[in-house]
C-alpha cells in the first residue's frame, strides 16, 4: 500500500512519517515536498487559482507514481485538497478530517492550537462544516502562535514546545485540544503537561483512519 504525502513545509515531514513507522509500518510511504507553497499561501488572505492548480497537480503526480491514496500534511489549503479530490480517482484527504471526527466524538469546548496564522480560517472552516454535518455541541477555541513555527525552523524544537505549551494553559478548560498543524505534534506531551486534557494530533489520526479505511 502506497500513500503519497504532500508536504508545503519540511518540518511536517517527520511527524507524519514517524506516525506511519509506529502505526502502520507496512505502508510506504512516499513524500513531496514543494517548500514554496506555504510561503506563497502566507501571501493571500485566500486561496488562488494558482494555489488550487498546485494543489491539484501534487495529488495528480502522486496518483500517477501508484499512491493508493494521498495525503497532505498542510492544513492551510483545505477547499483546494477537497477540489483535488473530486477530481481524482484515488481519495485525497485533508490533513486534519480525521483529527476532528475524534474532537467531535468528544464534544463540547475544543481547544485548536496552530503555528502557522494562514490556516485557522481554513481549520476553523471545515471544522464547522462537519460539525454541521455531524450535529452535536462541539464548539472550537483556536489560538495561534507563529513564534513555535519560527523557532521549529530555526532547529530549536525544544522552544517550540514550551511555545505551544505557555499559549495552550488558556485553553485548559476545553474538553481536549487538537494540534493544527502535522509540525506541532512533537509538542504533544508538553501540552498534555501544561493542561492535563486529552491532546489529538493530525499525524496519529490520520495514520489510524487510512489504516481502518484502505489498509
């Protein structure tokens, strides 16, 4: 089984991948990195047609070397991955659907925190959409801290995790906090530490319901 990963930053690439050895080690997985896209997405309040067009040719050249499905690690392009998808033979999955199925399960006040500012409408967006979709009373607290995103890029993980953790204490009395992006699931244990709740990931989530769906 072949899953084709779409990275739009290199930190993302880690997670995910340990995510796959630790879950489900049998599939190979294959990674594409256009380091480009989030720096030109930061460019635009929205997605452009220049996005959505990357967007669909990264899913389509991974279709093409044989992915049974494709997955993308960047939760700032959600409309442009659903599009690909549609247009495609293989699923194309968004990085955070299966995350948010499991906050949705829990319900009530869910915490969101993100490094990267240009995806907390897009998160915030679908995660509305299922939840309309699905009913129930979960409502979403997002807080954003692009600090953790520069010191992750900078090497120094260690600030980035006490980033996350500080800015995560306000979101303490949620029901559970999901980690936006597939680069802030390191900091896992550290805000599990700083708020005693549940704490979900997109890369553990992801890799579980692949596995249910097409393993």
């Amino acid at each position: 089984m072949r899953i084709g990963l779409i990275h739009a930053v290199q930190v993302a690439i880690d997670p995910i991948n340990d995510a796959f050895a630790a879950a489900w080690p049998d599939a190979e997985c294959m990674n594409v990195l256009d380091d480009r896209l989030s720096v030109d997405r930061a460019k635009s309040a929205d997605l452009t047609e220049e996005i959505y067009t990357r967007i669909h040719e990264l899913a389509t050249y991974a279709a093409k070397a044989d992915a049974d499905a494709v997955l993308f690690t960047c939760s700032a392009f959600g409309p442009a991955i659903a599009a690909a998808d549609g247009a495609l033979d293989v699923p194309v999955l968004k990085p955070n659907d299966a995350m948010f199925e499991a906050a949705l399960e829990i319900g009530g006040r869910i915490g969101l925190l993100v490094s990267f500012e240009p995806s907390v409408a897009s998160l915030r967006a679908d995660f509305e959409e299922m939840r309309a979709a699905r009913g129930g009373d979960a409502t979403l607290e997002a807080v954003c801290v692009p600090d953790a995103m520069a010191a992750l890029r900078a090497g120094d993980g260690a600030r980035h995790d006490a980033l996350l953790a500080e800015a995560a204490k306000p979101l303490a009395a949620c029901n559970a906090i999901m980690l936006g992006q597939f680069s802030t699931a390191r900091a896992k244990p550290a805000v599990e530490a700083a708020t005693g709740k549940p704490v979900l990931t997109s890369p553990d989530t992801a890799v579980a319901a692949l596995r249910r769906e097409i393993g």
